[in-house]
C-alpha cells in the first residue's frame, strides 16, 4: 500500500550532495516526490512509495551520503501526493 511522508533533514546537509543523493535512492527505491534545499540550512523532502520502500528511504534520510552530518530527522505520515516521478528543486 503506497504512503507519503514529508521529511525533514537537519545538520550540515547542504553543499554536500545531499539532493543528488537523496534522488539516486529514491529512483532506486521506486519512491516519487522531490527534494529541496530550505533557507534554514535544512531539506525538506516530500516522498511516496510502498510503506516498505518508504521506510527503507527514511532510514536511509537518517545516514544521507558520506560527506553529511544528520543530526536531527523529522518525519510526517501524510496521504499519498500523486507525483509521477523524483525530483529535485
């Protein structure tokens, strides 16, 4: 069964790949939605998928690529958002 989540990544998460990264597993894991940079330092993630496939990309959201620090992950359940594919804003 699809679910949706908005997920948010705090820490040093930006300039350090981590959109790319976070578009590459998401491709891998079959999850839709997109990623971006917020002004605050943090990104901000909407995604769906299979509940399974969606837990695995936010686990995966707590580690991100090598060169990141996640310090903090917050994460809502939402009703699936339709997107067709993931990209990054």
């Amino acid at each position: 069964m699809k679910k949706g989540a908005i997920i948010k990544v705090y820490g040093r998460v930006q300039g350090v790949g981590f959109r790319y990264y976070t578009q590459k597993k998401a491709i891998e894991l079959g999850i839709k939605g997109f990623v971006q940079n917020k002004p605050d330092g943090s990104v901000y993630i909407e995604a769906e998928g299979e509940e399974e496939d969606l837990d695995k990309f936010i686990l995966w959201c707590n580690e991100g690529p090598a060169w990141a620090r996640v310090t903090n992950v917050q994460v809502q359940k939402t009703p699936v958002f339709g997107y067709d594919d993931f990209t990054i804003k």
